[in-house]
C-alpha cells in the first residue's frame, strides 16, 4: 500500500485507530493547535472534521451515482431547516457514537462536553422547519435521492432570555466560530434579479416574448452539508444560499470619499440571507420576506436546470428528473419562477411550460389558520417581481377559465379561487397559486386534510379532488430516540434488537413485555434517570430545585394562543388555590416544564410568558405550597434543549383548540419517549389516541365539530366564567393582581380577550380540562398503571416515523425509488481521471 493509498483509507476509516490519529492531525493542521493551548472548541472543531472526513466519501460516493445514473431527485423546498446539531446525529449514523467516546475518553476529554460545543443552526422557527430535517433525514435513511433547499441565514430565529419574566430577544450568532459542516460552492453562484421592468420582443421564429430587465441583480451562493442516512452509504445534499452583491465595493464612491456608499450593494444584497423571518409588520420587512422567498426558490430552480445540463438531460423532461415539493406557501413563487425560466429563458411554448410545471411540484399546506395563507400585495408585488406578477395574471386568466367552465355562472367561487383577491387593496394569494401550479396537494394529518376538502381549500377540493392526499407527519427515530434517549435506546435494542431503528413499527413488540415486571422497573427506572438529569440540568441554568418524582408535566413549543400554553397556567393556579385553601390538602406532586419562543411582533403569546413566570415566581417560593408545585420556564428552547426534555417529561401536553392544529410533531417525540399525552382531539393528537387507544390517552375538550357549533351559535365566554366556581376564582386571582405585585393592569389584556373574545374557546375547554388533569393525577399514583401506559405509548409509536410519511410521499406522490450506495475506491478515482 502506498502512503497515498493509506492517506484515503485513514481518513475514511471507522477504526478507533484511525480516528483518533485523523482527530490529532485536525487539531494540530486545521485548528493549528497543540494540547497545550487547545480548549473544548478547538477539540470539538477537530472532532468535527475528523467526522465530516468521512462523511466525505459517502457523500462524493452518493453524488457520482446520482449523476452517472441520472437517478429521479426529490428536491424539498422550505424557509426553514431546523437540523439541531450535527456532530452527534452523524457519529449515530456512522454507527461510531460509542467508539468515539472511548476514544475522545482516552484522551482525557468528554464527549457530551464536546457536542455541547456546538452550535445549533437556529434556521427555522418550530415544527415547520423541525419536520424538514427530519425528512432529508429519512431521505437519506432510506437511501432516496433528494437535495433540501433553503436559505443560510446568518442570523437564525433570536435566542430568547427572560428579562423580569418577559421573553427579551438576542441575536442568533450561529456562525461566529465558523461551520465545519458546510462547503461552499462559489462554483456554482446564480444570479438573481429584482425590480426593474419588462419589455415584448419578437424572437427569431416570429413569436412573441417578454424579456425582463431588472434594477439590480444579486448573487446566490450555494452552501452545501452532507445528510447521512442512518447505516447506510448515502449522504445527501442540504444546500443553502447565501446572498452576496454582484460587485461589493465600488471604487468609484471610495475614492470621492463615500466610503459607506462604497459598500451599500454589498450591504443591501447580504440583507437577504441575514435573518429568518424579518419582522414583517412593516411595508420594508414584507418586500424583504418576499425577496427571501423568491431569492432561495430561483437560485434552487436554477441550480435544478443546471444538473439537468450536467446530466444531458433534455429541459422538456424536467419533470421527470425532479420531484419539486413546496413546504407551505413559502416557496409557492416557484411556481411562476419556473414557468419564467421555461418561458422566457428556454423558449418552450406555454402550454408546455405550464404542463411541467404542474406535473414537477407538489404543495404541502401546513395550516388552516386563514390568517397564515401568505398574501402579498399587488404594489408590492409589482415593485419586487414585476414579470412574475405577468405571468400570474396570465396564469390566473387561464385557469379562471377552467373554473367557469366547471361551474358556470358561480362568480363567488371564482372570487373566491381567483389567484389575485380582489376585495379591497388587491393581493397575490400565494396558496391559491400553489394549488392551481401543483399536481398534488396534501394535509399532514387526518383531520387537517379533512378540513382543508372541508373549508379552507374546499373550492379547490371540489374542482381537482384527484390531487388531494393525507401524509401524516412523522418524526425521525434516529435524533429522537437513539440520540436523545440512549438509555431507552439501549433497553429497547436490549429487547428486541436494532432493527427498529430503521422500522419503528418494530416497536410492537415492546407489547410483549408489558407484563414482565423486571421490564417495567427497567423501564421505569431509565425514566427517573431521565428526569434526574433533566432536574440536574435545571437547578444549574435556573437555580430552582425540583422533585423528579413529580409528575414531569411539559408543554414545549411556538408560543401562541391557539396552543393554549394559558389553558395550562389557568390550571396551575386552579391547583394553587386548592392548596391556599386547604394546605394540608393530598395533592400529587407536579413540576410544570414550559419553552418556546413567541413571535418578537406577538404582544399578546409575551403576555403569555410573562404570566407563566409570574406564576412560577409567586408558587415556587411559597412555604404552603411545599415543593408540591413548580414551575419553569426554559428560556431558549431548540432542538438541543429538546434532546433534553422529551426523555425526561411525563405527560405530554397537546392542548390547542380543536380544528386549529394541523397536526403537531412534538406530541409524536413525546410519545416515542414514552410520555402519555394529554390532549384535545386535533390535529395528530387523534391518530396517537387511535394507535395507543384511548385508554392510554388522556382526552378532554371540545371537538372540532363542536367547536365550530359553538362559534356559529355565538359563543359567550362570560357564561362560562359565571357558571364555574373554580374558573371564576382563577381568573378573578390574575385580575386582582396577585401575580403581578398588585398591577392590576398587567394581565388586564389577557384577561379581557379570555371574558369577552376569547377566540380559542379556553373558557370552554377549562372545566373538563382540569377534571382531566385530576384523572392524570390519579393514575400516576399507580406507578405499575402509568408505567405501563408509557410502554404501550411507545410500542405503538411506529405510525409515527418520518421514514413512513417519506414512503408514502415517495409511492403517490414523488415516484422516488431507492437508489443503494456503493461507495468509491482509490481505484474508481483513479479510473475517472484516466477517463477524462
């Protein structure tokens, strides 16, 4: 063997050996330091490169297949990718997480202080982004070819800190140390255009077409991270733009002293990869999240056009080498970005266009809230995309014919289908154009695609119900259990193999063991350690001292008053004054777990912190309550303080309105931990309640139905807050001020929205909602009961997988197929060069 040969062999190996020389050799010749002098970062940056090494020939391995074979791609296209850290996902999918630490551990280091180093890729704001990442994850798994597209924004959401108990908003400086994770690929730069104007041309066949002439052009560079699959060879692509200006410094301004002038472009064109999700309460933050929106969408088409070039592929067969998926309405602009780029930069006929385009992508709505159906208005429209908004009038011309035909004379339901809204100020309605632009549509639960046939998209349902599909959202057992839970991982594998790793419906046969006693106190046993360790962690970063043998009660998740984290504080003090009143009282002990992050503009979720706090501030200091209640709140929660949590909590709480959820991922997290869920039945909540069966499923509340019937006949929450002693108590106690020092005016906002709007029936849900919290409480003091429920939750978690939502939209809607990985030798390298 050559030193060349064992060079390429090292630096792939999964041999201990190898691994802690290639993890020497980063620390001394790409952190350029020696131990001495090296602390946990430069350590954690070795130990990351020493990874990302091999990672490299799975993921060179996976691309040469891809392109010698030509091989169907998925392309996801999302605002957001909440990946969560890497260096500990990808050591469970090389299969080396125990290997490295003995290995680190001979060095005199810790792992778990290693992967604490890094820093997580805030890059989206909650489960929309989260269930991103855990599909690119299965992706691979599953060894399916597929690119995820999104934005590399500098700066991720805010990390949030409490300031005297209100959410106060830091920058995210997520790459201040760098990303050994990514490659840049200047390479392959596209440009992008804005503003400007259009102009009609006759082209050489006498047709006629549009050519658009921009104000300004800026540069998209794609930053690219391999996505491992769990044991297998493939790695796929995560590529990610960043905005650059097309000349940064103009020496012209330096040199007549306009030395800010001189870099304006460059400042004015980095704004849109800097931040996620910009306020947009103001006209200058909407034209930015619009100039996001189409900046990563146009530079991903692109770049999708370009391997098509590489492959040999004919333009006219786009459709068939990609299968283009729209997480929500974001990157619903693809759309008439793709009809422009076949159009007007190739040449095809319209008709052509339009027919690849429909048949290339496929729309997931995420929401059936009216207000989250992204609209854009026609001045604005018209500033940033002046040829986009052509093509949409004549895509909208069209297709209106379409709906007149199939419903002759019905002019309200062509007002209502219309891709421009024409009541008031005129607006772009952006799901309606990713609906009428895409050959599938699909909710992410049972109940949500119901209610989109049923309201929300009913006039499109009625016209294309072919295109309609339910994909339930999943979650990935890799990151969720394996990494996040080890010990389960490990009594779980102990039972019954690895195989479920890969196939959770494996878990089924945890239901076997139900009744073997020793199995239940082993069980039982690594969750008391879990909440140890979550109860270690909260005393260090919070100072509040907690009993993990209370109930873990946990609600974690965006901040918003359709989630109903209030619903969970009104039941706080409801359990508050019940020891008030008599302190003697046999009250099973809880500590209240609370996170997430309110939308910075969202006046109304900070109240709803600040409330949460207020409570904690005033039941974890009083000497009546004696350690029976506690409340936190965990500032900052993201996928690593997550990791955290689900393996520690109880009971899950899933509590939004019924009929407003689409369908939740952090309720499947919580039951694969073995967590019961409280819950009302919406969103995934119903197939989690069908899967465990409603024995093991704490259920209260309205339902969608009845929800809806309430709201029709007129709903008068004060009827409720009159008739309910125990409501009536809770709400007069945060009126008057107790929790606010005597300001009686703090909570007043909140109080009058709950007594006199109320708009997500809180009032209503409140009294079976804490009848349902006393039975939790009842059966958690059978701990051989409850700890059965947990085993049955988890055993019968395997709906849940992303990998099978993945396969269901791999067999009806992408036409994806596996595509095994063999991964290249010095040999195949050699051999290429030789071919050139």
């Amino acid at each position: 063997m050559t030193n060349t040969d064992r060079r390429v062999s090292e630096r792939a190996s999964l041999d201990k050996r190898d691994l802690r020389r290639s993890f020497l050799d980063n620390l001394l010749y790409v952190q350029g330091k020696f131990p001495k002098l090296a602390n946990n970062a430069d350590y954690y940056l070795a130990l990351a490169h020493t990874v990302r090494d091999r990672l490299m020939q799975r993921w060179i391995s996976t691309a040469s297949a891809y392109t010698s074979q030509a091989s169907r791609t998925v392309c996801y296209l999302s605002a957001e990718f909440l990946m969560g850290p890497h260096l500990g996902n990808n050591l469970i999918n090389l299969g080396i997480y125990d290997e490295t630490a003995k290995m680190v551990a001979e060095l005199g280091l810790d792992l778990e202080d290693l992967l604490y180093q890094e820093e997580e890729p805030g890059l989206g704001n909650g489960g929309l982004g989260r269930l991103a990442a855990c599909f690119i994850d299965s992706l691979a798994t599953l060894e399916v070819p597929a690119l995820g597209y999104g934005i590399r924004y500098e700066y991720g959401i805010f990390h949030q800190t409490l300031v005297d108990g209100w959410q106060a908003e830091k920058t995210d400086k997520w790459l201040r140390y760098g990303n050994p994770w990514e490659i840049a690929r200047p390479e392959w730069t596209v440009e992008i255009r804005f503003g400007g104007h259009t102009e009609q041309y006759v082209d050489e066949q006498q047709r006629l077409r549009v050519r658009w002439l921009p104000a300004r052009v800026v540069l998209g560079v794609p930053h690219d991270t391999p996505i491992l699959g769990y044991h297998v060879n493939t790695a796929n692509t995560l590529r990610l733009w960043k905005a650059e200006a097309a000349e940064s410094f103009d020496f012209g301004q330096f040199n007549r002293g306009d030395y800010a002038g001189a870099v304006t472009q460059k400042i004015v064109s980095e704004n849109l990869s800097k931040v996620l999700y910009p306020n947009d309460e103001q006209e200058a933050g909407k034209e930015l999240r619009l100039q996001q929106q189409y900046f990563f969408v146009s530079a991903s088409l692109q770049d999708m056009l370009r391997i098509l070039k590489i492959q040999g592929v004919p333009v006219e067969n786009f459709h068939e080498k990609f299968a283009v998926q729209l997480n929500d309405t974001h990157p619903a602009i693809g759309v008439a970005e793709l009809m422009r780029l076949l159009v007007d930069e190739h040449l095809l006929v319209w008709d052509t266009a339009w027919d690849i385009t429909c048949k290339s992508f496929g729309y997931t709505n995420h929401t059936l809230m009216p207000e989250a159906l992204e609209r854009w208005s026609l001045p604005l429209f018209q500033r940033v995309l002046p040829r986009h908004l052509e093509i949409i009038y004549e895509i909208n011309a069209r297709f209106l014919d379409q709906v007149r035909l199939r419903f002759f004379g019905d002019e309200q339901r062509l007002a209502r289908m219309s891709l421009i809204d024409e009541h008031g100020p005129r607006y772009v309605r952006m799901a309606n154009l990713a609906c009428a632009g895409s050959h599938a549509i699909n909710g992410v639960a049972d109940l949500h695609t119901e209610l989109l046939k049923q309201d929300v998209l009913k006039d499109f349902y009625e016209l294309w119900p072919e295109k309609f599909s339910n994909k339930t959202n999943g979650v990935t057992p890799r990151r969720w259990i394996v990494l996040a839970n080890p010990r389960l991982t490990a009594l779980i594998s102990e039972t019954l193999g690895e195989g479920w790793i890969k196939d959770l419906g494996q878990l089924r046969g945890l239901e076997r063991h139900v009744e073997n006693a020793d199995f239940r106190a082993r069980w039982a046993k690594v969750k008391r350690d879990n909440k140890a360790d979550l109860a270690a962690h909260i005393t260090r970063r919070l100072g509040i001292s907690i009993n993990p043998d209370s109930i873990f009660d946990v609600q974690v998740k965006r901040i918003h008053e359709y989630k109903r984290q209030h619903l969970a504080a009104l039941h706080i003090i409801a359990l508050y004054l019940r020891i008030k009143a008599n302190p003697n009282i046999d009250l099973t002990p809880r500590t209240f777990i609370f996170g997430g992050k309110a939308a910075p503009g969202y006046f109304m979720a900070k109240l709803m912190i600040k409330l949460i706090t207020a409570i904690g501030d005033v039941v974890n200091v009083d000497p009546a309550v004696r350690d029976r209640l506690k409340v936190v709140f965990m500032p900052n929660f993201s996928v690593t303080n997550g990791q955290r949590i689900y393996p520690a909590a109880d009971l899950s709480e899933q509590i939004s309105t019924a009929g407003k959820e689409a369908s939740g991922t952090g309720n499947m997290k919580f039951q694969m931990n073995g967590a019961l869920t409280i819950g009302t039945m919406d969103g995934a909540n119903i197939e989690i309640q069908q899967e465990v069966g409603a024995e093991n499923f704490f259920q209260f509340g309205l339902s969608t139905p009845e929800v809806y019937a309430l709201g029709a006949s007129g709903y008068r929450p004060m009827e409720y807050y009159q008739r309910s002693d125990a409501l009536r108590e809770v709400i007069d106690l945060i009126a008057s001020g107790f929790f606010s020092r005597g300001d009686a005016s703090l909570f007043k906002p909140l109080v009058d929205n709950l007594l006199y709007h109320d708009p997500y029936f809180l009032l209503a849900d409140f009294d079976s909602y804490v009848a349902c919290q006393d039975e939790v409480a009842s059966v958690y003091r059978d701990a051989d009961r409850w700890t059965r429920m947990a085993i049955l939750n988890s055993a019968r978690s395997g709906k849940f997988s992303s990998d099978r939502t993945i396969l269901q939209y791999c067999d009806e809607i992408w036409g994806a197929k596996s595509v095994p990985i063999r991964l290249l030798t010095q040999e195949d390298v050699e051999s290429a060069f030789e071919q050139q």
